[in-house]
C-alpha cells in the first residue's frame, strides 16, 4: 500500500500545468475572436469604471439603487479581467497553457465573484421591490447601513463560501490528461481531469451552488412578481410606464445573466448543448459584463444625465 501512495503523490506532482483548449479549434477565426474579445474587455473596463466614478463623483446618485449598480460596475470589471486578459494572451501568443497554481486563483475569483453578484442582484432587486410596493417605507427599510451589510454580506460571505470548495479542489489528485475542454479554468472540466473520487467534491459544491443561486434567484423572481403585481394595478398608463422603467434594465440583466446560467450548469448536457457549452459561457463570462454599463446608461436617465456632466467639464477642460 505504501509504494501506491508514493506512486499517487508522485503522479499528482507532474501535473504542473493545464491546457485550456478554448477556441484552438477554430484557427482561422483566431485573428477575429481576438479582435472581439479584446474590443469586449476594453468596453467592458471604460463602461464599468464609468458608472463606478459617477456613482461615486455623482451626489445625485448617492441612492440605494445607484450604491448597488455601483458595486455590480465594481464587480463586473473585476470579473471581466479573471478571464479576459490570460484568454487574450493565449490568442497572440499561442500558448495555452496555464499553471495549476494559476488555475485554481482563477477558478477562485471567477466563482466568488460569480456567487456575488447572485447576491447583489437579489438585493437590487429588493431594492425595487420596496421602491414601487412600499414606497412610504422605502427610505426607513432601505436606509445606508441595511444597504451597507447587504453589499458587505454579498461580497464577503461569496469569497469565504467559494475559499472552501477551491481548497477541496486544490487537494484533488490529476494524472495523465491536462486538458481543459474550456477557455477558462471552470469547476466542472478541471473535475473530470481529477483521478481522486470526487463524490464529496461535487456534493460540496452542489450544496454551496444551491446557497448562493437559488435563494438569491427565488428572492429576485418574487421581488419581481409583487413588482408587477403592483404596475399592474396602478391606473394610469403613464404611471405605469414610470413605475417600470425604473427596474427594466435590472430586470434585462437578471434575464441574461441566469438565463445563460441555467443553460450552461442546469440543463442536461446532451449532444448539442455541451457542443455549445462554451459559446453560452462567453455571454455571462463576456456579454453580461460588456452589456451591464450599456444597459443601466441608456436605459436610466440620471446616469446620463452624469455623463453630460462628466463631458461638459471634459469640455470646458480642453477649451480651457
């Protein structure tokens, strides 16, 4: 028994490096994913950072929902740049490969932050609730310090749950087969490379998986449900009209961002689906993030009304 475990551990050493084979079977359309994800990622950092420095510069957005939409901006351009950059690097140089110590930082950023933003939509989604359903309550219920902790709650609580299940990971033994059929280092892929049982594993992260999704995607569908409820009732068209575009962005980004989810991790993965398991990930991975900023500007008129601020002093500055 002693000389297999040796032979285990020496096993579990050579494994210093992953492939992450992303679109390498597409040579020809190396050039112009390129192109694509690097416009995506640029997009992505100048539209978040944006919002966040007029959430912060802005006091007419010193509001609950703007506090939120700045910690998703936040959030978004940090999720962004778990993938985008090392994806980038591998498309100009060719090399694919990435360490395992490499590997497991960016499995644990990517599923922490995705575990947070679970949550801090939810809580935007309260936020709206409260607004239109109980709008006499909405500044007691909803005053800085509950808004503080639900932010704080969302963040730390995602990076410690996620710290559990990366440290589980990091002990699991990979023989052989390098090879992540992805283009980022995702949990399910690196599983299958594993050759130590990883039963417990997956039911780990079954259990913090149903945590941080569905009670925040529960808590966002009633929010949304009484939302309607409420615009239903009220009389006139231009109330209504009113009382909905203030949560129509949010409810366009909930949308895309669980709908893709649930394609990629719920659905059953037959023939045609894990084909296009990687082409669904790029749109919460890539899209989502590029999307966000574009939707919550266009969309809602005091964030453009700072934007005309922001280029009216640009302006004066250069005329100046």
């Amino acid at each position: 028994m002693q000389p297999r475990e040796n032979n285990e551990w020496d096993n579990r050493t050579t494994i210093t490096k992953f492939i992450l084979l992303g679109f390498g079977n597409l040579p020809e359309w190396q050039t112009f994913l390129f192109l694509l994800f690097l416009f995506s990622y640029l997009v992505t950092m100048a539209g978040n950072i944006l919002i966040f420095a007029l959430v912060v510069g802005d006091q007419q957005l010193h509001t609950p929902m703007y506090f939120f939409l700045g910690n998703l901006s936040c959030l978004e351009t940090c999720y962004s740049s778990a993938i985008l950059p090392r994806m980038l690097a591998s498309f100009l140089t060719g090399d694919r490969t990435i360490s395992f110590r490499g590997c497991i930082v960016q499995m644990y950023f990517f599923g922490s932050l995705g575990a947070a933003e679970c949550y801090l939509l939810a809580a935007m989604s309260y936020d709206r609730y409260l607004a239109i359903c109980k709008p006499l309550h909405y500044p007691t219920l909803m005053n800085s310090r509950f808004c503080l902790l639900l932010a704080a709650g969302s963040w730390i609580s995602a990076f410690l749950a996620i710290s559990v299940i990366v440290l589980l990971v990091s002990q699991l033994t990979f023989c052989d087969h390098n090879e992540i059929d992805h283009f980022f280092c995702d949990l399910t892929p690196v599983l299958k490379l594993s050759t130590t049982n990883t039963h417990l594993m997956e039911l780990t992260t079954f259990i913090f998986a149903s945590i941080f999704t569905l009670p925040p995607f529960l808590l966002t569908v009633m929010s949304y449900v009484a939302i309607i409820g409420t615009i239903l009732r009220i009389s006139s068209a231009m109330g209504k009209q009113k009382a909905f575009s203030t949560c129509s962005s949010h409810l366009m980004v909930v949308t895309a961002f669980y709908g893709t989810l649930m394609i990629v991790y719920v659905l059953p993965k037959n023939d045609a689906l894990r084909d296009l398991n990687k082409v669904f990930s790029v749109f919460y991975t890539v899209l989502t993030p590029l999307l966000n900023p574009l939707i919550y500007s266009l969309r809602n008129r005091e964030v453009k009304e700072g934007m005309r601020k922001v280029l009216s002093k640009l302006l004066l500055c250069i005329r100046i």
